[in-house]
C-alpha cells in the first residue's frame, strides 16, 4: 500500500487522476483542493489546500506524509497568466516552492506536471532532450517550476503534457473538443486555425501516466501525451464527424487573425516512445478518446 497526495483534485486532470487512484486498493489517496472537493471519494480522504500558502502545505503533506505527491495544481490560462503576472508566479512557481521543501522534509517522491508551452514551436514533435524556450509568461512560469523540481535534494519525475482533453460532471473550464461539440451544436459558426501542431491528450491517459510513474517512483522527465499530432482544425473536424455535427460551420484559418495577449508555440506534440518503454504508457487512438467522452455524456 502507497499513500499518495493528489494537489488540485477539482481540477480535469486531479479529477480523473485521484478516482483512478481511489479505485486502486494498493493506493491510499489523499485528496487536496482550494474548495470542497466536487466528487465523492469511496476509500480516499480528502483535505482543502491552497497551495500558495506555504504553512498549509507544509501542514497537510507533514500530517498524511504521503509515498508520492502529485502536484497538478497550477494556473493554466495561457492568456490570464500574461496579464496577470503575480498571481501566474504565485499559483506556478511559488507553490511548487512550497510543495518541494514539504516534500524534501517528509521524505517523499514527487510528481510534477509540465507543459509544452516550455518550448517555442519552431519545431515538433519534441522529445525529452529538447531545449526549452518559453514564448509565453505561462510558458516561463512552468519552467521556472521544473528548474525548482530538479535543483531539490528529493526524488522527482516531470510529466510534460499537451493540449488536454475530457470531460467531467463539474467543468470549471472548457477544453477543444468540448468547445467544438457546444459551439456546432448550437449552431455557431468558429474559426480554428490551421497553422498550429499538438498531440492532444486525453485527461485519462495522463492520469494513467501519472499512476504508472508513482507505482514505479520512476525519476526524470517524461512526455506523456496522445500518439497523434494534429492541428485545432483537424481536431475540430475529426470531432465535428464523431458526433455527427456540420462540418461547414469550421471556418479555416490562421493564429495571425487572432489577437492573443500570450504568444502560442506553432508547432510542439510530443515523442513520448520513453514513457511507452519506461512506464508502459500507452495513449488512446483520439477517436478512443472521444468515444470514452461520448460514454461518458449524461
């Protein structure tokens, strides 16, 4: 039996990930979240934790003294982050401070979760020995948060993903395919551009991802994302045909017509053939991935 400490589990990711641990009889979960937690837990415990707040953390991961920490809290609003800096260096490098000295003090092996946005886009798809070269303040942020992992005296892996996708029953925050789906069915045209490239990953693939890695307490950097590189407007097609929904309402076009205050990487996707070898990840095919949405639709 593994104790594990999941930080940010109302989020899409810390959702999918602390049910699947929950439902591991080998793992003890330990929930965390800013609020109350939005899901019942059937074995697990749950404690509220702003992750910001350096004496909460050290209080909660001294209290449970968790095997592994799963750290996938963190600001991802691409855009919010670069108009508001300090919160952005509060919510990505601050707290991932405050996780790893509470986690070099008890003894535990953590799991921090990263970002393509590390990267420029002048090429891809990107393996683990890629030179990082952030365009964005999200991007910096999330890199500032992996040099504080590595420069730690505690055991650490870094699982670097791509554009993530699902759905849960609570959704603070939308995704592609879900926007695609809303927006076709409402009858709405959209503009998706074709000059951008990600491997999009299903939100249960990186939760295995992340089970896979705390099971193993295997160290270093992982890409851990889907196997299929596409851009937003295949990927809005591709979901238009799964669903049935008009295809003539996907209006193509390019990332110059848009006017973003945080400049995207055109071109990242993954390689992630180390984590399929190292940790026996394997991705859903992205129809997989939709059909495991559709399933799960109400």
């Amino acid at each position: 039996m593994i104790r594990v400490l999941v930080t940010g589990s109302n989020g899409l990711l810390g959702q999918k990930l602390t049910l699947l641990l929950d439902n591991d009889p080998k793992i003890d979960v330990v929930a965390t979240a800013r609020g109350t937690l939005n899901y019942p837990l059937s074995r697990g415990s749950f404690d509220k934790l702003d992750v910001t707040q350096h004496e909460a953390v050290d209080h909660v991961i001294t209290t449970h003294k968790p095997d592994v920490v799963i750290h996938t809290a963190a600001m991802t609003q691409v855009d919010q982050c670069e108009t508001e800096q300090e919160r952005c260096w509060l919510n990505n490098v601050t707290a991932v401070e405050h996780v790893v000295k509470a986690s070099e003090k008890n003894g535990c092996h953590l799991i921090h979760i990263s970002t393509d946005f590390i990267f420029d886009g002048t090429y891809g798809p990107l393996d683990e020995t890629a030179k990082p070269n952030p365009l964005s303040y999200y991007g910096k942020s999330k890199l500032a948060g992996e040099e504080i992992v590595q420069k730690g005296s505690l055991d650490w892996s870094i699982l670097r993903t791509v554009l993530v996708y699902g759905i849960t029953q609570d959704m603070s925050r939308s995704n592609i395919v879900l926007w695609v789906k809303k927006s076709l069915e409402e009858g709405k045209t959209i503009h998706v551009v074709n000059d951008q490239w990600r491997t999009p990953t299903l939100a249960e693939d990186l939760a295995m991802g992340c089970l896979l890695t705390a099971r193993k307490k295997a160290k270093g950097i992982y890409h851990v994302s889907g196997d299929e590189i596409m851009t937003p407007h295949d990927i809005a097609i591709r979901t238009a045909e799964f669903f049935r929904l008009d295809k003539s309402l996907i209006k193509v076009t390019d990332s110059t017509h848009f006017k973003q205050p945080a400049p995207r990487p055109p071109k990242t996707g993954f390689i992630i053939e180390k984590a399929k070898r190292d940790l026996g990840y394997k991705p859903h095919s992205f129809v997989e991935g939709l059909a495991l949405i559709k399933s799960q639709i109400i």
